[in-house]
C-alpha cells in the first residue's frame, strides 16, 4: 500500500502533509499574484519560474496543478 519513502516517514500522514502544505502555498501564490495565475496549467508552470525560484520540478508541477484547480474552482463557484 505504501512505498518505501512513505513508511520510512511515517506512512500516509507525511503524503498528506506535504500535500496541504503545497495547497497552502498554492493559495498564498494566488493571494500574492493574482494577476500572474490563471486556470491554464501550462502558463501558470512558465508564471511559477518568474515568481518563485524552485529547485524541484516536481514541487512546480505539484504547485502548478494546485493553483490550476484552485483558480478553476473558483470559476465554478462564482459562475
């Protein structure tokens, strides 16, 4: 059920963890830069490398999906 990273941490709560904590800065992105984001995954991964320097590609993809489900469903709310 787990793979190795995730029962060498701990199991199913780190995955969570890190998950919530990339949600949050999803939305402290979108707080910050709100004219920079849009509910386009592909502008908003170009839009990440101006606004944040990363080391991780995965951690900008990760970040990238988030503020593209973020913005989406915003649109869905207010629409």
């Amino acid at each position: 059920m787990f793979n190795d990273r995730q029962e060498a941490f701990g199991g199913y709560f780190v995955e969570k963890m890190r998950l919530e904590k990339v949600k949050r800065m999803a939305r402290t992105l979108v707080e910050m830069f709100p004219e920079k984001f849009s509910s386009d995954y592909e502008k908003n991964k170009v839009n990440l490398k101006e606004v944040i320097e990363l080391s991780s590609k995965s951690l900008r993809n990760q970040l990238a999906g988030s503020i593209t489900n973020l913005l989406k469903n915003e649109g869905s709310q207010i629409a």
